[in-house]
C-alpha cells in the first residue's frame, strides 16, 4: 500500500507540475494576444489618423445672401461679369449643396432676366445637379419654354409634378405645373 500511496503522491505532484505548466502557457497565449490586438488597434488607428476628413464648408445664410444681393445689384447695374465673379467666389466658399443650388439658381435668373437663355439653362442645369429640387425644375422648365424648347419644358415641368408628389412639403402647386403643360401642349404660353 505504502507503494500505492507513493504512487499517488507522485501523480499528484506531477498534475501539479502539468497544472502550473498549463496555467503558465495559458497565461503566456492571453499575454501574446493581448499585445497583439493592442498592436492592431495601434495601428489602425495611426492609419486612421492621418487621414483627414474634409469637414462641410457651409456659410450662414446672412453671408449667402449678402453675396446674391451684391450680385444681383451688379446685374441690375449691367456689369455682369462683376455678378458672375461674385458668385464664383461664393461658390467656392461652400460645399453645401443646398447653398450651391441656391448660389447657381441666382446667377441663372440673371442670364434668365437679360434673356440670356443658353446661359441660364447651362448654370440652372448645375444648379440642379448640386441640389434637384422642385423651384430648380420648374425654372428649368421655364428656361426651355423662353427658348421654345417645349418637348424639354414638359419634360420639366412632369419632373416637377413628381418632385412635388414625392416630397413631404404642403404645397400643392400640381395643378399650375399640368396647366403649364397643356399650353405648351396647345401651342399657348403666356
């Protein structure tokens, strides 16, 4: 018996031994994969910080419109090239594109106003590009029937309709918009 016991005191011994070895290797593979993780996290995130995300350039609505106002006012005094190179220095002072829209709408009711037509369809078109909205459909619509584009106008004025039934504002103005359709349909426009 006495050698039975020797023989279990031996295999207790020895599960000790494998029991701390055990815990040691466990200990040394948490140790290596938390150093690890913390290596990538490192590294992502001085990757991640080098990158800078360009934050939106927006100006306040008392600068905006100032700039259409200076530009309309050199309009009204015939230089528009002065109007043009305002607005061309506002649009680079923003990358809102509402406030795009909104700079571009202006400058092509000027052209609109002097019936420069082509020029105003060009910047009206980029005007909705930046922000298609139903004001910008309508006036392109507008510019086409000024050009006696008709096709284009109905065009326009049925994206517009679809525009208005889209959206979750509380104008109606459908029914101008059809009406404005059967008179370029009926070869009439006011």
């Amino acid at each position: 018996m006495s050698k039975n016991k020797e023989h279990q005191k031996e295999a207790k011994k020895l599960r000790k031994r494998l029991s701390k070895r055990k815990k040691l290797i466990i200990g040394a593979v948490v140790v290596v994969l938390i150093v690890a993780v913390g290596f990538t996290a490192w590294y992502f995130y001085q990757k991640n910080k080098s990158i800078s995300i360009p934050t939106p350039t927006i100006m306040s609505m008392d600068t905006l419109n100032q700039t259409m106002s200076d530009a309309q006012a050199l309009a009204d005094n015939g230089d528009f090239s002065g109007a043009k190179a305002a607005y061309d220095i506002a649009l680079t002072q923003t990358n809102d594109s509402f406030q795009k829209s909104m700079l571009l709408s202006s400058e092509a009711t000027i052209y609109f106003n002097d019936s420069n037509y082509n020029q105003a369809l060009v910047i009206a078109l980029q005007a909705e590009a930046a922000n298609e909205n139903r004001t910008i459909t309508d006036f392109i619509a507008q510019i086409y029937a000024a050009k006696g584009d008709k096709q284009k106008a109905i065009e326009y004025y049925q994206k517009t309709i679809k525009l208005v039934n889209d959206s979750n504002e509380p104008f109606d103005g459908t029914q101008h918009y059809q009406d404005m359709i059967d008179e370029l349909n009926n070869g009439t426009t006011n």
